[in-house]
C-alpha cells in the first residue's frame, strides 16, 4: 500500500507553482521572515521564493545549521543575504517585514503566530495548527483583534484541484444522504531506534528548542522530525495528517464541531520508547454523522490500492478520495461514468499564492486560522479521548469538555515559566 508520507512528498513536490511574472514593483514586493527551517521549513522557503513578489529578508532557528542552509539557500535564489535570528522575537523586532512563516515543531506554533499578529505581521503557519486547543483559540484571536492575513498549511486544499472535485460532487447530492465518513491512514511502522541521553549539540539551542514544553534532558530521539512521536510536543501521525483528510469532508459537509469523540489504541507495533499512537480506532459523533478514524501501518482494509484515503458512505454511492484523485463506487463496483456535476469552485492559483495575493488585498484566505482551529481542534479532542481512556462530550460554545474535569484540564496547555500565552 502506498504510504501516506511518499503521497504527502508527491503531492507537496507538484504543488511547487512555477512563477513566471514580470519584474515585481518595488511596492508589490513582500518582505517574508521564516521560522522553523528544518524539512518542512526548508520546502516551504523554497515555495515562498518561487514567487518572484517575495523577498525572503530573514531566516530564523535555534538549529545553527538549519539557519546557515536556509541563509545559503536565499543568497544562491536571490542573491541577498537574509538577516539571522536565533530568537524569533528579534526577528519579529524588524520593522519593514510583512509576514511570516513559522514551520517550527508543534508546541511552538502558537507563541510565533500570536506575537506576530500583534507585531503588525500577516502570518503562513504549518499545520496541525496547535499544539492545544487553547493555543488555537488564542490564535484566532490574535489574528482577529490585529486584523492579520493568515493562513494554515494545509495545502492540499488549494495546491491539487481533486479536493474541489470531491466536494462539488457530494455537494451535488448524487452520492444520496451521507451519514458515515471512514478516515483510514497509513502510520509509520519502523521502530525508533534507542539512544541514550547526552549533552546537546553545539549548534543546536536546546532549552530555547523546549521553549513551552516540560524540560527533559536531551535525547536525539525527541527533537528535529522525530518529536512528533512524543506527547510533550506533538500528536503523532494522527495530530500530523488530521488536518489533511478531514479538510475535505468539513468542507464537502459543511461540518462544525462534534459532539463527542472516543478513541482506543497505542504504540502498540514499533515496538519502541516513543510514545504516539501508531494504531488507533477514533469515532466522531456530529449531527447526523458519524467519522471514524483508523489509523494503522497497513491503513485501513478496503480500498487498499487508494492508500491513505477518506471514503463518504452514500445511500446511492460510495465516494473514496485521497490527495490526487477520487473514484465512485455503487454495488461493489467502480463506477467510471458517474455523473460528474458542473464545476462550482474556481480552480486555485496555489495556497502560497492566495496568501501572498490576500496580504496585498486583505482578503480573507480560505484556510486562515479561524479555519484551522475549526479542522484541528477535533484532532486535538481524538488524542485526548485516546490518552484519557474516556468519550469526551464536547460545548463547542464554550470549548470545554463537560464530563471529564481531567480531560477539560488538558484543553489548554500549561506552560514552563518564564513562557506565557497573551
């Protein structure tokens, strides 16, 4: 089965645009700073510099090396050196900077955005969106109150034209009543090998890397892309990719919020000492709609030759999609010729693009925070069922749990001092 990471690769690969446009003004130009440059850091900088409007005048990380590729990067694309931060609240100090892009680790996706939004920045921010579902609020207000230009990465939503396809023809009516939507995602399946603990590298600023979270010693297994397995900074492949599947169907349904969520898994496969699920049965419960999730190194069973994929259950069709493409099925069968309706969603010019062109017109983007934090607070609620062993009732109004004080705890994380959430 293809795995769910070489689809995300492929699909983030096509999606780079290549611009061709005419020497920018001097007043059109957009003036990016970027936070964050590991792997997805450094695709995005590269994204960004596609477009010949952005000057990408300041590259920050608390990785030493990081920084130094991301700087050579810039100077061989656009021949200028961009000023260097290891903090990003110096980089936030600059003056004539118009937006930011943050790709750091999940715990520190909050403090950047909200402390750009009231630095006058207009803010790209990776997904999932938070580390917690307090964060996020915070994140939305932020951007509200500083009325910022933002916008989650979650680019399948307007880098692939398949999404759009999707949510015409459910929206159509064609696949009948919709009242179950199956979520199956392919995990990682390769233990972690164990390393003991050490003296941090030089390059690398460790306590400013744990910023927010609980202090640990340093252990190779817990930073750079391997944090994500470990609940102190991440959410696993689950809290990874959630965002990615499920933007199609709160899109194609018009989903708010759900009712309750459970969830029971594990590590149970690796057989290692990281910590995130790698096989977990999660169940959404909305208004007349139930989401299961599965998530499972060999996915989910059915529809295998889709890999990671979303399936809408129709009274009249079945609707399977991954990233690139979609197929229809009625009575055990594909169906090739299924009707497909007129096209109803413009086609996108990119989801870098349609930032940068709302930073210059104060458009509202279509995956700005507001959005995210709709899509990635159910998530975050899936990962709380799972370690509290408990179905979560859920007062979206509120943004609170209303039957476990133990689990409404966990719905906004508590800081190491001196780090605070204004």
């Amino acid at each position: 089965m293809q795995s769910s990471r070489r689809q995300f690769l492929a699909a983030s690969a096509a999606a780079l645009p290549i611009v061709t446009s005419a020497q920018t003004a001097p007043s059109d130009r957009i003036r990016v700073g970027f936070i964050g440059l590991g792997g997805q850091g450094m695709g995005r900088l590269r994204g960004f510099m596609q477009h010949k409007d952005v000057d990408a005048v300041a590259v920050c990380d608390v990785d030493s090396t990081h920084m130094s590729k991301a700087a050579d990067l810039v100077q061989k694309t656009q021949n200028r050196k961009p000023a260097e931060f290891k903090d990003y609240r110096k980089l936030l100090e600059m003056k004539d900077l118009d937006a930011v892009m943050v790709a750091t680790p999940d715990h520190w996706h909050a403090l950047p955005t909200v402390q750009a939004c009231q630095a006058g920045k207009d803010v790209f921010v990776e997904k999932p969106l938070s580390y917690s579902i307090g964060e996020g609020r915070a994140m939305v207000r932020a951007a509200e109150r500083y009325k910022r230009v933002t916008q989650m990465g979650n680019h399948i939503h307007n880098d692939l034209p398949n999404y759009r396809r999707v949510v015409e023809l459910v929206r159509s009516g064609s696949l009948g009543k919709i009242t179950k939507v199956y979520c199956g995602m392919v995990s990682g399946e390769k233990a972690i090998p164990t390393v003991p603990d050490t003296a941090p590298p030089a390059e690398l600023d460790y306590e400013m890397w744990l910023g927010p979270a609980p202090k640990r010693a340093y252990n190779a297994n817990r930073v750079h892309f391997l944090y994500r397995y470990y609940w102190d900074y991440s959410g696993g492949y689950f809290a990874d990719f959630w965002c990615h599947y499920t933007d199609v169907v709160y899109w194609a349904l018009d989903l708010q919020a759900p009712l309750a969520v459970s969830a029971s898994g594990g590590r149970w496969l690796a057989g290692d000492k990281a910590e995130t699920a790698d096989v977990m049965e999660a169940l959404y419960e909305y208004p007349n709609l139930l989401l299961s999730w599965t998530l499972h190194p060999k996915g989910r069973p059915g529809y295998d030759h889709m890999g990671s994929c979303v399936v809408f259950e129709g009274t009249e069709a079945n609707l399977v999609t991954n990233y690139s493409r979609h197929e229809v099925w009625a009575k055990g069968k594909r169906v090739d010729d299924f009707p497909k309706p007129p096209q109803s969603i413009p086609d996108s010019l990119g989801h870098i693009r349609e930032f940068l062109d709302a930073i210059k017109t104060r458009a509202t983007t279509t995956c700005n925070v507001a959005y995210g934090h709709k899509l990635n607070k159910a998530g975050l609620l899936g990962n709380l069922a799972l370690r509290t062993k408990q179905r979560l009732e859920w007062d979206d109004a509120r943004e609170r749990i209303t039957n476990s004080s133990q689990a409404d705890k966990l719905v906004t994380r508590r800081y190491r001092k001196p780090w605070k959430l204004s």
